[in-house]
C-alpha cells in the first residue's frame, strides 16, 4: 500500500468487512457495544459506514474539481429539500444489499433503522425538492457543480392538527445530530451588513468604500451528493450563522453579559429558521438578511476556494454559471458587481461585462405578487452599497429601453428595476432578467406564458435571452428507491439501464399488451396500498377504503392549486350518497388522500385545511357508506410520506387553474408510478398528457386562454351556483353545517363566501367539467385490466420527465458545461 492508496473503505465492501465497519463505528463513534445499542446507535453507525465508503469518492471529486479547472455550475439556491439520507446514499453507492444483509446477520431490522432518521425538511415545496432533484442528476451525469444553500436549524415546520386545525410544530431536526454533515468552521467566512458607503481613496472610478456595521459568520457545512454508481460525489454547501466572538468579546469585556447574549442570538437567527412561505413572499427583514448571507458566503467561497488563487476573473464566464433558483439569490448580482469594481479595482463596463455572463435565472411562478420585491429604505440599511449598484444597473438599462423604445415612458416603467409604487422598491426578477444571460420558465406552457404575459417586456427586447426547461425528477428516489415492485418488475423485464437512463422505459410499452404483466403490475400497485395503510395505521386511526381506489392530492395548500374544487367533488359525491341521487352500491371505493402545509400566515388556506378535516371526519365515521368512501389527510406531508404515498395511487390530482401552476414535479413522480391523472391544461400536465396520451389521462377544464378571456370578462361564481343544482347542493351542505356539527360560521361562512362571491381561482367555473371528468374515472376504473394497460403506459411513457433530461437541457441550452467522467 503507497502513500496514495486509498484506506480500507475505498476497497469494495464485501458483507463481512461491512460488518466489521460498522461494528468499529457502533464502538468507537457511538461508544456503545451492540447489545446495548440504541436504534438511533445503530442507525448512525450505519450512516457512517456509508459515509466512509462514500469519502474517498468525495475526495477525489474535490481533488479532480481543482485539478481540472472544468466549468463548474453553482446552483444557488434557498432550499434543498433533501429527504431522507440514508437509503439514497447505500443505494448510490451499491451498499444497499451488502448492508441489508450484514444487518441481518447481526439480527438487526434495517426498516426500524430507516424510521429513526429525520429528513433534513430545508425546503417548502416544489421549488425546494426540485433544487433535491437537480443535485443528485448533476452527480449522476457527471457534471462538475456545486450546491449552495442555508443550514437553517428549523426545517419546514413540522404540520400537526388539533381539533382538525393546523397547529404548528417546530422542526428540529438536527436534535440527534446529523451523520450527513461535515462542518468547517475554520473555512468560516465574514459576511457584512449595514453601515453607509463613502468615496474610497484610490481604487477605480465609482469605486466606493463600504463601511458596514456588523458581521456575521458563516459556517460551512458540507452535505455529499453522490452520484448514481459513477464514484462521483458532489458537494452541497449550506451555510450556518455564527456569531463573531470578537464581537461578543469585545461587549463581554465591557461588562454587559446579556448583550453579549443578545448579540449573539441576533446574528445567529439568520440561518435559525426556513420561512415557510410559498408563493407569497413576506417582505421580512430576516429573509433578506438570509439571501445575503448564503450568497456572499458563497460567492466568496468560490472565488477564493474553487477557483486557484490569482484566477483572473475575466475567464469567469469559461468557469461558472451560477444559476439563481427563482429570485431569493439574486443579490448576488450586485455583490459580484461590489466585489469587481470595490475589491478588485475594475471599472463598472468591464464588471457589468462579467458579471452578465455569469448568472442564468430560472422563475418558478405565474403570479406576479409571488415576485419578490424589497423596499430601497430596507435594502439601504442593510446593503448600503449593494443599492447604489442596483441604482447604477438600473439607470444604465432605463437608458437602454429608451433607446430602444423612443418615446414610450409606460414601458419603461414597468420594466425599470426599481419600482416607485406603493413604495419604492427593488424587482428582484427585473434584476435577474436584466443580469442574467438565459431566463427559463419550468414547463413549456410556463415559458410560454413567461414571455408572452409575466415578463412580457423583456421577452421582447431580448427574445434570445429566454428559454425554457422542463423540470424533472430523479427516478433514484422517486422509482427506485420509493417503489422497490415497480423496479424489480421494470427491471426484470428491459434491464437495469432505466435508472440513469429513464428513456428506456419506453420499452415496457408493448408489455402494457401483456395481460400476465398487467396482473403483476396490480398485484405490486395492491402491496404498496398496503404499505401505505400500514404506515397510516401507525400515524393515527386513518383507514383506506379496503383495496379501493388512492385518489391523492399532495402538495402545499394554495387557492391556485384548488384543494377546494377537490372538496366540492368529494361533498358531492356524499350529498349525492345521502339524498339518494347516488345509489352507494355505484360508487367505487375510494379514498381521498390530501397531503398540504398552509403557510402559517395564510388564513384562508388554513380554513380549507379545517374544512376538509371537517368532512372528512364526517365521512369517515358516516357507517351507511360502508366503508366505500374514507378521507385520509395525514398531517406533516413531506418527501418521506411522499415516498410511501406516491407508489401506493391509482390517480393523481393536478388540478390548478389553467395558467397558474408554472410546472408541478409530483405530477411527474405519480404517472412515472403508475397513476393516471385527472388533470387541467396547465404547467407540466399539459407535456403529461401530450407523452401519456389523451385516452391515459382524464383532462378538464378551462384552459389558458378561455380561462382569462372569463377572468377578463367579468367573472361571477354565483351564476355557476344559481344554475348547476349538484353544485349548490354541495355548497348549501357545506353552509348548513352539516360537516361541522350544524356550525355555520368559520371556516364554512368564510370559504362558501368567498366560493359563491370571489372564487379568484374559478373552481365554480371548472366544477362541471371536473364532475364529468370524475365520471369518467369512475367507469374506467371499473374495468381495472383496461385501467392497468394505462398505468403501465403512464409508466412508459413518462421518461421524459427525469430530471437527468432537465440537466441536459439546462447543460445544453443554459450552461454550457461538460460532464467529466470521474473513472475516466
Ligand atoms: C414551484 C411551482 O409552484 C411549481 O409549479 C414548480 O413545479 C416548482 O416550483 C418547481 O419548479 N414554486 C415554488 O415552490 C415557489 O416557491 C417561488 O416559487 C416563487
């Protein structure tokens, strides 16, 4: 063995020196002999048995990043929602078997272990698992990249109900120590608020000296990515806030304790908590703060430790993109610009130069108040200088759009960055637009809709400049790993090759003709009902309708998404049941299962949580449905509930107002397992529908266009609900009480008039279409070898939407980066 023979973890693992590792680490990391060891002992020896196997892959990525100087592309983003580690990481590394089977040798149950881990939840939604998603194809694909984010403390809140209201729970989920995380504080670097600017003394012209307040640190923490069996492993870097102990000191010295302690938790609240919004920001001083903070940290970091030191920036462009996911990164646009011009003596032409080549945009909204915007007074005070250069940028583009539209002020209004109603404010997406090199949108009819309405201006003043790619999922997770059947069955009839390459499935579509395969694929959807109603039997007193239909809806709680068109369907199919309209025995048994977090602040969709709890409680304990129709809503949805529901569905509920959801990812994960959707033309549906086919997909409702010429023409719900009597009906039962112990006022005064008088989202619009649509289902179901040839070609139709597909998008059309093969 020569000095640069790898240690013993490197070599391949058989069974028996998995066994030994692990052993040595239940001894000497977790001190503790294997008979008195703990799950959670056991589950961390474990991790770090992987982890070892996985480090000598790490560090030779990192070494091979800096010896090949290769474009690297530095995903910034404010979420990564990662879900659980483990089982993503034995599988990556082909531990997954050997380890299964040394645990068993040991007489230890790897499920229970799995149960032990918390997923780190450092995301809110789709914008938070997709960054998950993007991270784990760049590994796989070989692309040399690097994620940045925040460590926050407190993930997501964790969701719980009392008296079938959401009550929320904090998420601390590192209270056992996280086995996935290698934290460098002496890598910590300074980030700056506050203070003013003055002229510096020397330096380029424009060049200013920015005189901050306070600082803080920012810790790295280092999190593996590891690549599908390549031997890459990538890194995400998420950043924790320190106090600075000569701050504290220096107070401390001064004899006030308590505002030495004061302090510190002040700097320290940074990266304490993610903000649990989603699409509808809050103008919070702590939010800005955090967007710095990660940025800064990062950029600085890869000047100073990715690149060699005296890299001349000018070839910057020839070695980053930094993608900014939506908007919260993009003060990293004025910070290069700072650092440029303040730190390295350039003049604004040359800075603004770079700094245009080097940043792509990705938007994942349609609605315009989901665009962030930060008024100048907060900005100044916390960026000083970052606002001066955000004017600079602005007054020099405002020039532009004059020059190109002579004459036409409007224009430049709306598009100039800065906004001067109601207050006077930066248009962080303007900002993007404007600095970055390619906007995308993340689904066609998004991009779409992009250029032609939300960011209409620039589209044409700069049509090159937008692009779209559609987002996409790793079938690792999402297939693989989530649907253990499903994989072996896939893989025993075209091979293994599907799972980096989610293409091939196309070649199980003949067997969608094979009525053998058809009865095996049944028999895999039936066992992972099954799991699904073990674990929603270990949650609370939940039961599914028998070996009925999983008709799922998960994802966050929004007025756009239409949870309450969902729940008119269900209310009406009851109301039919009682007043007789409906004979039961017609009725397929079904279960409606939701999964959504409402943002705490969100009234109205809190609301909607109670009513739904409320009918299904009334649903549930009714015993003249004989079991038929049950309502599961199993609280504190996220990527480890996802994983068991997703496989266990027979039909997936897309059901947003046309034109409003920019993509949808869980859409993708439901038909790649087999669940037809029941869907309107909207985001990523509308690719869906176009691969899977019209007869494998039940499509209904407005789309995009009829949905704003009705918007544009005068909009009144109360004419739908005045003339179609199954939906009166409905909402009558809702306001009479009859879910909510003969209680009209709440949550039913309130969603039944706001359905009957606003209904800002047209779900009374869309209610016909979408009870036709569920007819339709219904008497598909009912011929379940028919409904199993449409699964399977959802299943082989669906390869498009692996997020290995996104990357190569992203990598031909946005990045221009080469994948390196790690073994080569
Ligand atoms: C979401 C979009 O709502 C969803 O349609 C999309 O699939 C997902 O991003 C990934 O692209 N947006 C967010 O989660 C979000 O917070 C910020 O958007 C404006």
């Amino acid at each position: 063995m020569n000095e640069n023979t790898p240690p013993v973890a490197a070599r391949e693992h058989t069974v028996e020196s998995f066994t030994r590792e692990f052993l040595r680490e239940l001894n000497f990391s977790q001190g503790v002999d294997l008979d008195r060891a703990s799950d959670n002992d056991k589950y961390l020896a474990l991790a770090k048995t992987v982890r070892h196997y996985l480090m000598t892959r790490w560090l030779e990525t990192l070494r091979n990043q800096y010896t090949d100087q290769a474009k690297t592309v530095a995903y910034l983003s404010a979420e990564f929602l990662l879900g659980p580690q483990l089982e993503n990481s034995m599988l990556a590394a082909n531990l997954d078997s050997i380890a299964a089977e040394s645990l068993r040798g040991l007489g230890i149950d790897i499920e229970e272990l799995r149960g032990v881990e918390i997923e780190p939840g450092l995301g809110n939604g789709g914008l938070g698992r997709l960054a998950a998603c993007f991270i784990d194809s760049l590994a796989t694909l070989n692309v040399p990249s690097i994620g940045y984010g925040i460590r926050y403390e407190y993930g997501i809140f964790r969701q719980t109900f009392v008296d079938g209201k959401q009550v929320e729970k904090p998420d601390d989920w590192l209270r056992l120590g996280s086995p996935w995380e290698i934290a460098h504080p002496e890598n910590a670097v300074e980030v700056h608020f506050g203070g003013h600017t003055k002229k510096a003394h020397g330096g380029a012209e424009g060049a200013r000296a920015w005189l901050p307040d306070w600082h803080v640190m920012a810790v790295p923490y280092n999190y593996m990515v590891p690549g599908y069996r390549n031997g890459r492993v990538n890194t995400l870097r998420l950043w924790s806030a320190k106090a600075t102990r000569a701050f504290d000191l220096q107070i401390f010295n001064e004899g006030d304790y308590e505002e030495a302690v004061r302090a510190q938790t002040f700097a320290e609240n940074i990266s304490k908590v993610i903000y649990p919004e989603d699409s509808t920001p809050q103008g919070k001083e702590l939010r800005l703060q955090q967007q710095y903070f990660f940025v800064a940290a990062s950029l600085r970091d890869f000047l100073t430790n990715v690149l060699p030191p005296d890299y001349p920036l000018e070839n910057l462009p020839n070695r980053v993109t930094w993608q900014l996911n939506d908007t919260h990164p993009v003060i990293a646009v004025p910070e290069l610009m700072r650092i440029l011009i303040d730190e390295r003596g350039w003049d604004w032409d040359k800075a603004w130069g770079i700094t245009q080549q080097v940043f792509a945009y990705t938007c994942h909204t349609l609605l315009p108040e989901a665009l962030e915007v930060w008024p100048t007074d907060l900005l100044g005070k916390l960026l000083p200088r970052h606002l001066e250069i955000i004017y600079q940028i602005n007054d020099e583009f405002v020039d532009q759009v004059r020059a190109a539209y002579p004459g036409d002020e409007l224009r430049v209004r709306r598009m100039s960055i800065v906004a001067e109603h109601p207050v006077r404010a930066v248009r962080m997406a303007h900002l993007a637009t404007v600095a970055g090199f390619k906007v995308n949108g993340v689904a066609a009819l998004h991009s779409k809709l992009l250029a032609e309405k939300l960011l209409v201006d620039f589209a044409q003043m700069w049509p090159e400049k937008f692009t779209n790619v559609t987002n996409g999922i790793t079938p690792r997770r999402f297939v693989r790993l989530s649907n253990p059947g499903l994989s072996g069955l896939i893989t025993e009839a075209i091979g293994d090759g599907w799972i980096t390459d989610l293409d091939q499935l196309s070649r199980l579509e003949p067997l969608a003709d094979d009525a053998e395969f058809r009865r095996r694929f049944r028999e895999i959807k039936s066992s992972n009902k099954v799991r699904l109603a073990g674990v929603l039997a270990k949650r609370g007193d939940i039961e599914l309708a028998g070996d009925g239909m999983v008709d799922a809806m998960v994802k966050r709680l929004h007025e756009y998404k239409r949870q309450s068109l969902k729940l008119l369907h269900i209310v009406s199919v009851y109301e039919g049941i009682c007043s007789g309209r409906i004979p039961l025995d017609s009725v397929t048994p079904r279960t409606f299962v939701f999964g959504a977090k409402a943002a705490p602040g969100y009234v109205r969709a809190k609301e909607t949580i109670e009513l739904i709890n409320a009918v299904g409680r009334t649903i549930n304990a009714d015993a003249s449905l004989k079991g038929r129709l049950k309502v599961a809503f199993p609280a504190n949805y996220n990527v480890t509930l996802a994983e068991v529901l997703i496989p266990a569905a027979d039909l997936s509920e897309q059901i947003s107002l046309a034109g409003k959801e920019a993509s949808g990812t869980g859409n993708m994960k439901f038909a790649l397992n087999g669940a037809l959707t029941i869907g309107t033309d909207d985001g990523a549906n509308v690719e869906i529908r176009k691969l899977v086919g019209d007869e494998n997909f039940f499509l209904f409702g407005m789309d995009e266009p009829a949905a704003a010429a009705l918007q544009a023409s005068g909009y009144h719900p109360d004419e739908f609900y005045e003339s179609d009597a199954d939906l009166k009906a409905a909402l009558d039962m809702i306001a009479s009480g009859a879910f909510t112990g003969g209680d009209q006022g709440g949550a039913v005064t309130s969603i039944f008039a706001d359905l009957t008088e606003h209904d800002r989202f047209m779900a009374l619009a869309d209610f016909r279409s979408y009870l036709d649509a569920q007819a339709k289902v219904e008497a598909a179901y009912a011929d379940q070898d028919a409904w199993s040839r449409s699964a399977v070609l959802n299943v082989a139709r669906s390869g498009f939407f692996s997020s290995d597909r996104s990357i190569r998008d992203y990598l031909d059309r946005i990045w221009k980066a080469k994948p390196i093969d790690q073994n080569a």
